[in-house]
C-alpha cells in the first residue's frame, strides 16, 4: 500500500541526498515532538536545540560560502516541511535566522560583513531577527516611519517595529528604516544603548515561538553598519521571497501530521459498535485531506525546481504561500473534527498546527497580499492603494 501521506509516490521524483536531509531532520523532530505540548502550552522557545539545527545544516541552509552549508532549495523546502510537522515554531526560528536575517546580510551584505556575521549565525552561535513591520506599517512598509539620520560618520536609528521573531533572544537585528535616500538596512547589534525588545505575550497562535516589540531610542550604529546592497523596499523585498518559499513548503508538515493524525484515530475510535473511519462522512473528510495534501506537495516541488533553475518568480512565491497556507489550515481545522472532543486536547496536534497557522497566514504577506499580488501580476493593475 502506498504512504497516505504519499499518494503520488513523489518520493521518487527526490534524490537520494534530498531524502537523507529530509530522513536527518525527521529523526530530530520525531525526538522532540513529546516535548512539544508542553512548550506550546508553557509558551517556551526551546533555544537548547539550536546547536542540533546547526549541526544538521539547516541555519542559513540555501546560501554557499561563509560557513553557510550551500544546500539545494528543494532539501531546505523538505527540511522545513519536517521542522513544521513538529511545530510552526521551529520552522519560523529557521525562516527567522537563516530565510531573513542571514539572507539580509548575504545578499546586501559587504565582504566584511559577511565575514564577520554569517560563520556563527551559520553556526547557531550568533542569532539574528528581522524588523521591517512596525505598529503602523504591516502590510504596506513603505509607510515605515523609523528613520535613521547621518551624524557624522554614524547613523542615529529612532522609531518602532512589532512583531520581530527571535528579537529578544537576538545579538543582532537588521533594521530597516527610512533615510533621506529612501529605506535602507542595519545591523543593529541588540546591545546597542537604546535599543529595547519586549517579547509579545500572551499569544494565542505560535506560542512555542518569540515575537517582540522594538524600541530604538537614539540608537546609534556605525557607517559600517549599513547594509551597501540594499537601496529600496527591494531590499527587504528580496529577503522576503525565500522566507515565503520555505513557508510554501513548510505548512504542508503542519497539514501533514495533522491529517495522518486524523487517519490513525479514526481508525482506532469507535462510535455506533464501528471505527469512525467506516463512515463515508469521515471517509470523505479524510480524502479531501488527502487530496488538498497532494496537490500541496506537487505545487512545492514545482516551485523547488523552479528555484533551483533561477527561474522563480515572485508571484509564484505568492501562489504557492497563498495556496498552501490555505490548504492546510483548511486540513488541520478539518483534522480536528475528526477528533471530535478529544481533538481540543493538547496532545492531539491538529488545532495546535491550526492555530499556529493563522500567524503563517498573516506574516510575510497576509492571504488579501499575495492574492493582490497574484492579481497585479493577472491585470496588469496594483490594487494595495
Ligand atoms: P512595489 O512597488 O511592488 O515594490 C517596491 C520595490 O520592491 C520590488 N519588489 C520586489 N523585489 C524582490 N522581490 C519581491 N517579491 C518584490 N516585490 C516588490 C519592486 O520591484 C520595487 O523595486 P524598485 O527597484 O522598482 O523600487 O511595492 P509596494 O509598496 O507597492 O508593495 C507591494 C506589496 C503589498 C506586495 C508589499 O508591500 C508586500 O509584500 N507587503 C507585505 C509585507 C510583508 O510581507 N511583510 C513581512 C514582514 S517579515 C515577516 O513577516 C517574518 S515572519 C517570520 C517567518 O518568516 O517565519
Ligand atoms: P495589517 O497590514 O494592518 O492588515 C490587517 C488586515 O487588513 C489583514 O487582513 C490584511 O490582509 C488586510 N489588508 C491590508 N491592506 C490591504 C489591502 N490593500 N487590501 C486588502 N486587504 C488589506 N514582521 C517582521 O518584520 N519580522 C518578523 O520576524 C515578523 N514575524 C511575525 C511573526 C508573527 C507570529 C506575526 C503574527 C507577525 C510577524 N511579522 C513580522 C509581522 C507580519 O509580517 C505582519 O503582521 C503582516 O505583514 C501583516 O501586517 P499587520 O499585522 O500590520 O496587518
């Protein structure tokens, strides 16, 4: 019998070095997941297993040189989708550390800055975050009001961000701010005077995961410090495109074990003298599930090969986050009725993952955006403004 979590045996379309990746990363994630309830339930972000992400090559997974472990876009969309099996929050420390904050400095970054970061970040010692949305700019940056001023030969960094992963476990952050010349990017080390991160508590989604508000009071970092690479919303925008592409990926480990568990109790739980799995009702739940997963994981695969050939588009980045995204939150939701009351229960994942996954549909470009995207790209005609 075929895997039900692989109807169209995809497994033969991955190479053996992509299936080792995707074997390594499940191992680790099989050892975490009995902690997992508790971290989501104590809203605990377990920094002790960086060194084992690290170690498997998964902090700045795509990017080569620098110590960083040059793996190829489709071993990291697998990586992610097993990290997200276990949690929505080990994923976005992934999407946070390597897809955003590390992808900042490789892409915009000078020699120097490269050097100087991308080795310990690689390594899991150095953390990094990302600060682009703020209290009143989310969906539209460009209404970002933080603003860094020449002084001599330093910048002066004042204004607010909300929302930045890992912000308080972080020695640096790239700071994206409004300079006379347009938006520009920093690497703000987290000890600078001035500089204040308050995790965002309590949450009711991707709680096993750290969200801060920033305050930058006069911080004052060096000409050093800016990114050289990055003038525009270009900049930041460019990150974003591979964090979008890990999510693309990433939720369909959420759906995953959210529909596997719906399949194993159905077929354990007996209502009416039957399993619960004998009704067509539940049969059909399950096959929707199953369907929706399927076409997840073809629509991912695509867009790896597509990456791996330079060939990808945003606007396929915003179809394949877009689409996914609403796929399995659609399964995880549909997981939990299957375990009826028992389904609302931390130890069963699905309304965990559910849950987890109204903040995946919201950062990096909420479902409204990249539909918008999609229909700039259609049209012709941007609707944002
Ligand atoms: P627009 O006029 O479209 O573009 C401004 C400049 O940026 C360029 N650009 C891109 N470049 C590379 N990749 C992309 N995907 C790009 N999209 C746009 C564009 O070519 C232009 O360049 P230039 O040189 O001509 O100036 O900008 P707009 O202001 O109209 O924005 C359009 C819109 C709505 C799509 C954009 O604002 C948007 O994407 N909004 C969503 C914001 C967002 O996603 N924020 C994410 C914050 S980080 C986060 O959530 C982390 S979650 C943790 C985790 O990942 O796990
Ligand atoms: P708003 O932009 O105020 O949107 C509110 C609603 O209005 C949404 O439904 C939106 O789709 C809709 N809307 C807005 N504009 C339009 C339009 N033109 N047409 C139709 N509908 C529209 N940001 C970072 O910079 N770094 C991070 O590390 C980070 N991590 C995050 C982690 C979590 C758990 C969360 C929840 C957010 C994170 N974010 C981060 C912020 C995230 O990117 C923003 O929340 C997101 O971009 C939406 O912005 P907003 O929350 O301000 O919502």
């Amino acid at each position: 019998m075929t895997c039900p979590a692989d109807l169209l045996d995809l497994d033969d379309q991955l190479s053996d070095a992509e299936l080792r990746v995707r074997d390594e990363v499940r191992g680790l994630v099989d050892q975490l997941r009995p902690s997992i309830p508790e971290w989501y339930e104590k809203a605990y972000f377990p920094t002790e297993i960086i060194p084992e992400l690290a170690r498997l090559g998964l902090l700045g997974m795509v990017y080569d040189g620098y110590g960083c472990p040059g793996r190829s876009a489709v071993e990291y969309g697998l990586a992610a989708v097993e990290l997200e099996a276990g949690d929505s929050g080990l994923r976005t420390f992934v999407s946070v550390q390597g897809s955003l904050a590390m992808s900042a400095i490789h892409t915009h970054g000078s020699e120097e800055q490269k050097r100087q970061y991308l080795p310990g970040m690689a390594a899991g010692t150095i953390i990094g975050c990302f600060g682009l949305t703020e209290p009143n700019a989310g969906s539209d940056p460009a209404g970002m009001t933080t603003f860094a001023r020449r002084d001599g030969d330093d910048w002066v960094i004042n204004g607010a961000k909300r929302w930045i992963g890992l912000a308080s476990i972080a020695h640096l952050a790239i700071i994206w701010a409004q300079t006379e010349d347009g938006v520009r990017g920093f690497i703000v080390p987290t000890d600078a005077p001035g500089f204040t991160a308050t995790p965002i508590t309590p949450k009711l989604s991707l709680r096993a995961s750290i969200q801060c508000d920033l305050e930058l009071a006069d911080v004052r970092v060096p000409a050093a410090a800016r990114l050289p690479g990055a003038a525009g919303l270009r900049g930041p925008f460019a990150c974003l495109n591979d964090a979008r592409y890990g999510i693309a990926w990433g939720v369909l480990g959420a759906a995953r074990d959210s529909y596997l568990s719906a399949l194993r109790y159905s077929r354990e739980r007996l209502q009416f003298g039957r399993p619960i799995a004998s009704f067509q009702l539940t049969q059909e739940k399950l096959a929707r599930m199953a369907i929706g997963l399927t076409q997840g994981q073809l629509l991912a695969l695509r867009l790896g090969r597509l990456k791996e050939a330079g060939r990808l588009e945003p606007q396929q980045i915003s179809l394949g986050k877009l689409a996914n995204t609403r796929t399995a939150i659609e399964i995880a939701r549909e997981a939990r009725t299957v375990l009826g009351g028992n389904g609302v229960a931390a130890e069963h994942s699905p309304l965990r993952h559910a849950n987890n996954l109204e903040s995946v549909r919201t950062y990096e470009g909420t479902d409204e955006i990249h539909t918008l995207v999609l229909g700039r790209h259609l049209t012709g005609i941007a609707a944002f403004r």
